[in-house]
C-alpha cells in the first residue's frame, strides 16, 4: 500500500486522477469528505486462477479494477461500500500467501498481497475504515455475507454427491449459497437471495432443501464445514463467461 497523503489537496487531486484512470465507464469518485488512504496491486483469487487486481482503499469505499496500463488504465471497476464490508485472515497455502477474505453480503472472495508487511497494513486500515463508518452511523458490521466460491480447481467430481466427474461435457457450477462446486442435477433448484440477485439464482440441493425448510434454521457453512472453503475462495465477478453457473 502507497501513496497515504494527509494533505487534503492533493489527496482529492489524487482521487480525480484515479477517477480519470477508469475513464468514462467508471463511477465519479471525487465527493466531498471522501479520503484516498491507499492503492496497490493484490491478487484476487477468481474461478479459474489468480488475477492480479488494482485495489483503492477509500475511507468510505473499496474500488479494483482490471489494470489495462499500470498506474495510466483500469477497467471494469467495481466498487463496494465499507459498511457492509467484514475481513478475515487466511492462513497462507503453498504459492497463496498473505492473504485475507473480503466478505460482503453481495459478493466475497479472497486477495493476496505481496507481503505479510503489506497484508497487514491492508487489513489494518481496511478494519479501522470499516470501525469508524460504523461508529459514525450507529449500526451493527454486517452480519450476513455471500458465500466464497470454492476455486474450480479444487474439484473434480460433485461436492455433494461426490460421484459426477467434472468433464467438458459435465461442467462445474456453483451454489451461490454454500459455494461448493457442485453438478448440474444436484444444483438444478433456484432460490431467491436478495442481497445477491433480484432473480433466484442457482442453489445446491441441499442447501435448498435447508433454505425451505420450515423455521429457516440455516446454518452458514463457516460453522457446519469449518475450514475447508476457507483457503481457496472466490467470487466469480470477472469470468463473465461462466456467469450463468
Ligand atoms: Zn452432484
Ligand atoms: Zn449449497
């Protein structure tokens, strides 16, 4: 992480530069009050593989993109309000090292950075953020958040009835509730959840059948399934290409 500016003058100056950096295609990012605290490549961890990503971290919000030319061109900007935003360690795993998940309740995945130094910070000024917007308005952090999606690669048959191979022609999905890597017919129900889709979207049968079960008693995976997803998630935002899975 760089570039931290205290002086209000340049720091806007500095938001209209990155501002500038998505073109016509972002959001304007220049508002009064909003404070740049710091930028940097992490690795974000997509479907298939890790992508290296162009992070913002404002006081209010989290803004990457693609990075077309480094420092000069970035696309495909996404941007997430703190609020909602809570961060947990991973605990590094072969190549993946130093990284940390990003859990909202629209979308979660993990990113990696390039040192236990600069994860720290990250995480550091990530949680200060989140605590002082939280303080300012009163509310509770974000109880709810999207499942991570297990990476592709982490499976080759159903995770839930372990028997389909995955092929070319029997191809992967994901229950957006759990985000195991399942088969097409133990996924074939949709359900609606409307922090993630105003359309149903893909579930897996069982956690169908728990979504439909009288009395709602649904327990996230994080406490029926430990760690498992824990060091190998993400989130499917920049494969468009396999969005209908
Ligand atoms: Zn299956
Ligand atoms: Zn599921």
């Amino acid at each position: 992480m760089v570039d931290r500016l205290a002086n209000s003058e340049a720091n806007s100056k500095r938001i209209g530069v990155v501002e500038g950096c998505f073109g016509a295609a972002g959001q304007p990012l220049v508002i009064p009050g909003r404070v740049l605290i710091g930028e940097g490549v992490l690795t974000k961890l997509c479907r298939k593989k890790p992508k290296a990503r162009q992070f913002f971290l404002f006081n209010d919000i989290l803004v990457y993109g693609n990075i077309v030319i480094q420092k000069k061109k970035y696309n495909k900007q996404h941007i997430i309000p703190l609020e909602s935003v809570t961060i947990d360690t991973v605990p590094d795993e072969g190549d993946l090292r130093n990284g940390w998940l990003i859990k909202t309740p629209t979308k979660s995945f993990a990113v990696y950075a390039a040192t236990a130094t600069e994860k720290s910070e990250w995480m550091n000024h990530i949680a200060k953020c989140v605590a002082d917007l939280l303080s300012k308005s009163g509310k509770a952090p974000s109880g709810e958040h999207a499942a991570v999606w297990i990476p592709d690669s982490e499976a080759t048959v159903c995770m839930r009835c372990l028997k389909v191979k995955f092929t070319p022609v029997s191809r992967r999905h994901h229950c957006r509730k759990c985000g195991f890597v399942v088969c097409g017919p133990c996924s074939e129900k949709k359900y609606l959840l409307p922090s993630q889709s105003s359309k149903p979207v893909r579930v897996c049968e069982f956690c169908f059948v728990q979504l439909t079960s009288a009395g709602g008693g649904y327990a996230p995976r994080s406490d029926s399934f430990g760690r498992q997803g824990f060091n190998s998630n993400l989130s499917d935002d920049d494969d468009e290409d396999d969005s209908s899975d």
